[in-house]
C-alpha cells in the first residue's frame, strides 16, 4: 500500500481532512498528516463550512486534528502521494516556500496528488498546473485560470482526474473524489 502525506494548516475543512485521512487509512494506506511549524501529536483546528443559502459558505470551528508526524522530518522522496485538503488553510499553506516544495516534489515526479476546495490555490502556486485540468471550489476559479489550468465547472459532488491530478470543487464530493484517487493509487479493495 502507499504512504501518503497530506498536508494541513489551521482551519482547514474538517470534512476535507478528516474524510480522507481516515478513508485512505481504512484501506490500507500510511497516511502522515502534517502542518508547517508542528510535530507529531501536535493539533490543527479545523472548520465547517457550509452550504446555506449565502453567496459563499459559512464557517464555524470544527475539532482539533491531532497530526501523526512532524513536517520539519518529511521528505516527499519517501512518499508516494499527496493530499491536499481545502478551508481556508491553503491561504496560509501557499506561503509558505517548504510546503511549495514539497508540493512541487510530487507535481515533478507524477506522483498521486489529490486536491479538493481550496487545495487548488496552492497548486496554482507552485506554477507546475499549467495545461492541467482541475476542479475547485468554485471562488478558486481565477487562481486556477491564471496558474494556467483549465477550470472545471462540474457539480458540487463530482470530481475530475487529469492524469496524476485527482480533484474536486468541494467535500460533498468526497465519494467521487476518493474513489477516482484510489483508481489513481491503484488500490483494490475486495470485500
């Protein structure tokens, strides 16, 4: 099975790294959540946003995410994918150079990258997207065009794959998002 880095910074979407750090551990991948300037046993805080009615989401606290290793000992070499969650974290996460790094290390080496919600605005800030197609919440439209991607507008819970590059516009698409980066993964699950 892989070995998984998901990357995270406070007030991430709590369903966006939640769902998938215990969905890809359920199935038998190693999964090591980390967070600029935090080691292991470290918490992030998460949100909730959601959908009611507004022109953009709310957001209310969400529970603290305990990560499982330290981002000062990662070396993306010894991973086989990334994960990319989305809130309000990616805003922070792009700026800072090391997590640019290691973002550009798995967008190089065509390794599984899985990016939901806001994930998209740093991989608009590496500069490697250009030609890519990828989703996003929907708000990250103009960073997605301007990195030189194609923006896919497709519903709330679907998802897109271009190559390595799984993505989707937010957490209702958790069941399509996941199922399409464990195609990418190459996982078979037989019940």
């Amino acid at each position: 099975m892989s070995k998984i880095l998901m990357l995270c910074g406070d007030f991430g979407e709590d369903y966006e790294v939640m769902v998938p750090f215990q969905a890809l551990q359920a199935v038998g991948h190693t999964v090591h959540a980390v967070a600029p300037d935090k080691k292991s046993g470290d918490t992030v805080m998460t949100a909730i946003h959601d959908f009611e009615g507004q022109q953009t989401y709310s957001e209310k606290p969400g529970h603290r995410f305990t990560l499982n290793a330290s981002f000062a000992e990662i070396d993306p070499a010894r991973y086989d994918a990334l994960v990319i969650p989305g809130g309000r974290a990616p805003e922070y996460l792009r700026m800072n150079t090391r997590v640019i790094e290691i973002t550009r290390h798995f967008l190089a080496a065509s390794k599984p990258v899985a990016s939901i919600c806001h994930g998209a605005q740093l991989l608009a800030a590496t500069g490697m997207i250009k030609g890519r197609k990828l989703s996003a919440y929907p708000a990250c439209q103009v960073e997605v065009e301007l990195a030189g991607a194609e923006y896919m507008g497709i519903a709330i819970d679907a998802a897109v794959t271009d190559g390595n590059l799984v993505s989707a516009p937010a957490w209702p698409a958790h069941p399509a998002w996941m199922a399409q980066f464990l195609s990418v993964l190459g996982t078979r699950i037989s019940l």
